[in-house]
C-alpha cells in the first residue's frame, strides 16, 4: 500500500511539481488511504442466544450472521491466514472464513457439513460465548 503512495508523490515530483506539492500529495494520499481502512476493515464479532452476527467497518459494510442451532461444533485454532485463507477478509466463496488480523480464531462445523472461521483475537472468549447455553 506504501509504495504506490510514495510513486505517485515521487512521480509529482518528478514532473516539476514542488516538493512541498508531492509531499502534501502524499500525505493526503496517505491519510485517506488509513481512514478508509480504519472505517472498514474492522471487524466485530456479537453472539447472543439465538446467533453469531459479524460485522465490518465502523459503517458496518459486510455483516454475515448464524443461528446458533446451526451450529454442531466449534472449537479454537490458529491457523495461517495466508496459505490457508490467501489473507485476511472475506475469504471463500461461499465464505468459508472472517478474519481481520492474527492467525487465532473459532472453527465452526454447520449442520449443512461445510466449515467456517471466525478470526479472533480472543478465540478463547468467543468459544466461551458459543459454547454457554442459554437460560
């Protein structure tokens, strides 16, 4: 992400425009850049007594959710994101993991046979909630 804001600053620069010009370029670039990743590609993770529900972003862009009955197992991993996953987002289609950041998470085993991850920073916590019956 740094290096096409750093050519398109070095490329202002290098035709005639001010240093002052390409350096404010990437600056904007770069901030724009960062609150457009703060806004989106945070992930949240809810569980209440009838479902999980996962969200992205600040504004909520991408939201998955399961009823919890649909669930025959979950359990916590690490796992690698990248050889796993090909990174960390919205991977799979249909999706078949959530993750933001790390390599920790839920593994959950649906009715349906299929698997899906749920990256977490606290995977012991978020099994804690999936795993608590309701009253």
């Amino acid at each position: 992400m740094a290096l096409p804001v750093v050519a398109v600053a070095g490329a202002l620069y290098a035709e005639g425009e001010s240093l002052r010009t390409a350096l404010f370029a990437l600056g904007g670039t770069a901030l724009s850049m960062g609150l457009v990743f703060a806004l989106i590609f945070q992930m949240t993770t809810e569980v209440d007594e009838r479902e999980i529900r996962v969200h992205f972003g600040f504004i909520r862009t991408y939201r998955w959710r399961m009823p919890r009955t649909e669930i025959l197992a979950a359990k916590a991993v690490q796992y690698n994101p990248i050889r796993e996953y090909g990174g960390w987002g919205i991977r799979g289609i249909p999706v078949a993991a959530l993750n933001a950041r790390g390599n920790l998470g839920v593994m959950l085993t649906l009715k349906n046979g299929r698997t899906m991850l749920i990256g977490s920073q606290r995977p012991d916590l978020l099994l804690q909630a999936l795993t608590k019956r309701s009253n």
